[in-house]
C-alpha cells in the first residue's frame, strides 16, 4: 500500500475535525484531572468551555459544503456540522444542570462529566461517519460510555437494574448491527457509504445479501432510536438512569444514531426500497409511544414513552426519502434535544424521593407552579413545544417531517401523526395542568418543603432559559430552518457533484 | 515446501522436550516438603473443595479488569510494529512514531487514574474509606 504523505494528510485533516479532536483531549484532561483532585468543581465547567468552543466552530463552518476527511472515513463541515451542534449544545447543557442535580443526589463524581464527553466524542464520529466502520466504532464508544452513566447510582436497584438492561440488549442489537455490516460488504464490496450505489448499480453482490444486510443494519439502528419493535428497554432506562443523564441519552444519542442513518440512507441505499419499512416502523412508533404515554402516572417513564412518539415523527420526515424530508428529519433532532434537555432539567430540579425519580409520580408535583414560576414557566414552553403548538418549535419541527412526506405521498402516515399528537396533548398538558392547577397534597408537604428550601442552581436556570428562549426564536423565526434546509440541499448537491 | 516448517517442527519438539526435562528434573533433584495446601489441586487460588459461592475481596475483579484493558490495548502495537517497515520506506516513520507514542500517553493516563484512585493499593485503608464513604 502506498503510504506517502499518510501522516501529513491525517494531520492536515486534524483541523477539520477540531471539535472532536478538543472533545477527546478535554475529555483525558479531565480524566488528569480527576485523578489529581478527585472530583474537583471546575471539571464539568472544563467540558462545558471546550462545548461551547466547538459550537462556534461548527457554527463558522456550517455553512460551507460537507467534505470528506480522513481518506474519506468522515464527513466535515455542512450537514455534519450541524448534527456536531445539536451533540456539543445537548453535551453542554447536560454539564452544566447535572452538577446541582449529582451534588443532590450525592454521586457527583469528577468521572461522569469525563465519560459524557467521551460519549459525545463518540457521537461526533457516529453523526459525521461515511464508512460503516466509522459508524460502529462511534456507536460503540457512545453506547459503553452511555452503560456507565446509566449505572451510576449503583446503591439503587432500579438504577443497576436499568444499566443491565441497557448493556445485554444493547450489545445484542449491535451485534445485529455488526451482522448487517458484514452482509452490506458482502453484497457490494465497500464499506464507504457514497461509493454503494455505484457498486449496487454495477451489479455486483447478491440481492438476498443485500437486503438481509439492510435489514440487520435497519434493527441495529432502530433499536439505538427506540423505534417501535426494539423501544421495550427503553422506559426502565429511562426510569432508571439519573434524570439529567436520561436527558442527555435520549437527545444526544438519539440524535447523533438518527444523523448516522439519514447519511446511511441518503448516500448508500437507494430511496424506494426502504420507504414502506420505515413508514411502517414510524407509524407504529407514533401509535404505541403516544397511546402507552398517556397510561403513565410516572413522570419520567411518560418522557420516555413521549420519546419513543418523537423518534416516529424523526422517521416520518426520514421514510419520505427526499432531501427535504431527511433535513427536516435533522431540524426537528435540533428541536426536539432543546425541549426535552429541558424536561429532564425541570424534572431533575424538582426530584426528592431520593430514588432518582423512580417512584416519583406525576400528583405529587400538584401546585409547584407557584412555588417554583420559573420552573412551571419554562416547563409549560417545553411541555407545549412537544405537543406542537405554534409559536414554539415544535410545531415548525413537526411541519418539517410532515410536509415533505406528503409531497413523497405519504398522506396516510401523516395522518396517523396528526392524530397520535393531538392524543399526546392529554399527558403533556396534564403536566401543566397538575404543576398550576391542582393543589398539593398533605404527605407531600415534608418532601416539598425539603425541596423548596434548596434554590435552584444558577446553571440550571439559565440552561432552562436558554432552552426555552431557543425553541421560541426556533418557533417564530423561519429563517432558521429555511437556512438549516438551504444548506442541507447545497452540501447535497456539493455531494452530487463529487460524485 | 515442506522442508520451510522444519524450524517449526524443531521448535514444537524442543519446547516439547524441554518442559517433560524441566518436569523430571524438578521430581528428581527437588526437594519434597508437602502439606495439605500445596497438594491440594491448583484452582487459581481458590478452594477446590466447597462451595463456589463463596465471598472473596473486590480487588480481584478489579485487577483482573484493569489487566484485560491493558492486555488487550498493548495487542494494537503488535499491528504497529509489524507496519512500522513500511511506513519507513514511505518515509513516515515520524508520524507513525508520534502516533503510537500518544497512544501510549493515552494508556498512561489510563494507569496514572488507576492509580490515583487506589485501583492498586490492596492494603490501603483511607482509599477503602473513602470508597466506602460513598
């Protein structure tokens, strides 16, 4: 193999890829760190500068083409920048509200800010990869980072339960994962992803190889979002990982895994022939992710149940199978990481029962709204944004998946959003109606005076504010999606014209 | 063709042969002290007789989980060491070089952590208390 100028070029290449360059090295200096001055305060704030860091280089580069880097293992710049922003904004707001929260709870260690930004390191590979390859090594360094997290409160047997849980069915489902791959190379002979529709269209390989390939690759992906058939480990995770943590795996993660599989079926896979399979998938992930939710009397488990919905309407914008939809599919990932960091922040603030909210259920938040306004506040901007209503984001996210797949022909897919979402309004907004209008109960009062005595950390609300104040300009200003979807579409047509 | 293993066949035979003279020599020329321990069968430590489940100190599961990640991450430099000639006749050698050098920064990270957490004080007791602490 000719090896000439390998280094210079990786080294060129380094530039390219600085976030997640700076997200490992801040991640071993904090490891140092820790190691030093074990479980100092400035660590999480170390990895909060260095997000915040990338985020604006990311954002310099944004609007620029995509382009290829390391011998054509990852994409830079375009498209990926964007999924690098929504990982590094959800890593940088998950630093900063843990630290109050893990200090409550009495696990605030120099360790888990370390592992979440190794985790989002991880996820930059996985939201910018154009091998396969590159997307399971991602996924994996993500995903072990991730079984930790969940864990962590190891005293607690929902907690351990929910990190076994987590570990066996995830190494399951990256198995599969890693069968597909194997099949996919089998049936084309490449692993990077831009160059199979040149070797599907030449012929070669085997149409049974294929398709078992991209049905192995499609569950090991589907399970990673929590679509329908694969979501079952998804509410005792969620139940069970510390709130903030739970926060930060359903957005980050979900939205890096969903990046990951817009390029796969972008690049590789030739649209017509996956479209049913994933409308299907998004039809009965919106079904049972919106009906289950509304039987949950548990707050976190409802958000866990609202996120399986939310990972229908991503792959509603992803089954139209046009650079419309897959860049809606991107805006409502933006959206839906900013509501939802939110509504674990606020849940993670008003936790006490000391079980990280295990066992916490929905009544005995009765009235908190006038005790804590700036918590109700914001919780009613998250809450509304969920259900879809204007002038918060959610609802342009929603028009963004919708829309295209009508145009794609899709009528009866929307419909069943539509009507699944106006079914979500019961439990988001009964959230709202139990934190303002109804009164609180007696045995509650000890608990919630506990909890009322300690002022909410600084950090926490203004993570909560940023968030909330980002889905309204996200609501009311369009020029933000019709930006995030201009460029989609020029770095496709860059990617054609490389081609 | 056949004659290219005949090293190999010398080196089974020898490694073969050097161990059963190694075996006998220890039976002949030792000396025997036996007692109940050292008859008993060799089971890593344990007790081969009586239950298994037995409680036994964390320390093991920890060292034997930092010696898989070491074992296991020391395996890359063998891919590297075997590269390495034609990465000089490239004319890399430097990078290369830098290369497995951060990657060896980033094994001693590991191990400097380990270390400073007391992943390999056994008798240590403030690191136990602290342990315990949390």
């Amino acid at each position: 193999m000719d090896l000439t100028g390998a280094y210079a070029s990786l080294g060129s290449d380094l530039g390219n890829a600085f976030s997640l360059v700076l997200l490992s090295v801040v991640g071993l200096v904090m490891v140092v760190w820790d190691s030093l001055r074990n479980d100092h305060r400035a660590i999480p704030w170390i990895g909060v500068a260095a997000s915040v860091l990338a985020i604006s280089f990311e954002l310099l580069r944004m609007p620029g083409p995509a382009e290829k880097i390391f011998y054509g293992l990852m994409w830079a710049g375009g498209y990926a920048s964007f999924v690098n922003i929504i990982i590094l904004a959800a890593t940088a707001f998950t630093l900063a509200i843990s630290v109050h929260y893990l200090d409550r709870i009495g696990h605030n260690y120099g360790e888990v800010y370390s592992l979440v930004v190794f985790a989002s390191a991880g996820m930059i590979v996985l939201g910018s990869a154009n091998s396969l390859i590159t997307v399971f090594v991602g996924l994996e360094t993500m995903s072990i980072c991730l079984y930790i997290l969940t864990g962590l409160v190891r005293t607690e047997e929902g907690s351990v339960e929910s990190a076994l849980k987590y570990f066996l069915l995830g190494a399951f489902s990256t198995g599969f994962f890693l069968y597909g791959i194997a099949l996919l190379y089998a049936a084309t002979g490449t692993l990077y992803l831009d160059e199979m529709p040149a070797a599907l269209a030449g012929g070669a390989g085997s149409e049974v190889l294929l398709w078992g390939g991209v049905g192995l690759l499609f569950i090991g992906f589907l399970f990673k979002v929590s679509a329908a058939p694969f979501h079952m480990w998804t509410p005792d995770v969620y139940q069970g990982a510390p709130t903030t943590l739970t926060g930060y795996m359903s957005t980050a993660s979900k939205a890096s895994a969903f990046a990951a599989l817009v390029l796969v079926v972008y690049h590789a896979l030739p649209a017509e022939r996956w479209m049913l399979v994933l409308a299907i998938v998004a039809a009965a992930t919106m079904i049972l992710g919106n009906v289950v939710a509304i039987a949950q009397s548990n707050v976190k488990r409802m958000l866990a149940y609202s996120s399986i919905a939310h990972a229908g309407y991503v792959l509603v914008g992803i089954a139209a199978g046009t650079t419309a939809g897959y860049s809606g599919a991107l805006f409502y990932l933006l959206v839906y990481t900013l509501m939802n960091i939110g509504a674990f922040g606020v849940m993670a603030a008003l936790e006490w029962d000391g079980h990280v909210g295990q066992k916490q259920d929905l009544d005995s938040l009765a009235g908190i709204g006038y005790r804590k306004p700036l918590l109700g506040v914001s919780m009613g901007f998250f809450m509304f944004s969920l259900t879809g209503f204007p002038p918060l984001g959610g609802f342009i996210g929603k028009y963004a998946v919708f829309a295209p797949a009508i145009d794609a022909g899709l009528t009866w897919l929307v419909i069943v959003g539509l009507l699944t979402s106006a079914a979500s309004a019961y439990y988001y907004l009964r959230v709202l109606y139990v934190f303002w209008m109804k009164s609180p109960e007696e045995e509650a009062a000890p608990a919630l005076d506990q909890l009322m005595a300690s002022p909410l950390s600084m950090s926490t609300s203004v993570v909560l504010v940023v968030c909330a104040g980002l889905l309204l300009v996200l609501g009311i200003y369009p020029g933000v999606l019709e930006s995030t979807t201009l460029f989609f579409s020029d770095s496709a047509a860059a990617v054609a014209a490389i081609r | 063709m056949l004659s290219d293993f005949i090293p190999l066949f010398l080196s089974m035979v020898m490694a073969g042969g050097l161990a059963l003279t190694l075996l006998k020599a220890a039976e002949i020329f030792g000396p025997k002290r036996p007692n109940v321990t050292k008859r008993a069968a060799y089971e890593s430590g344990m007790d081969p007789i009586g239950t298994a489940r037995d409680r036994y100190s964390i320390k093991f599961y920890l060292v034997a989980m930092i010696f898989i990640v070491f074992d296991v991450e020391v395996v890359f430099l063998y891919p590297w060491a075997v590269s390495f000639r034609d990465f000089i006749a490239a004319g890399e050698a430097g990078g290369v070089l830098a290369v497995v050098f951060l990657f060896i920064i980033i094994l001693g990270i590991g191990l400097l952590y380990d270390i400073k957490k007391g992943g390999l004080d056994f008798d240590d007791l403030r690191h136990q208390r602290e342990f315990q602490g949390r």
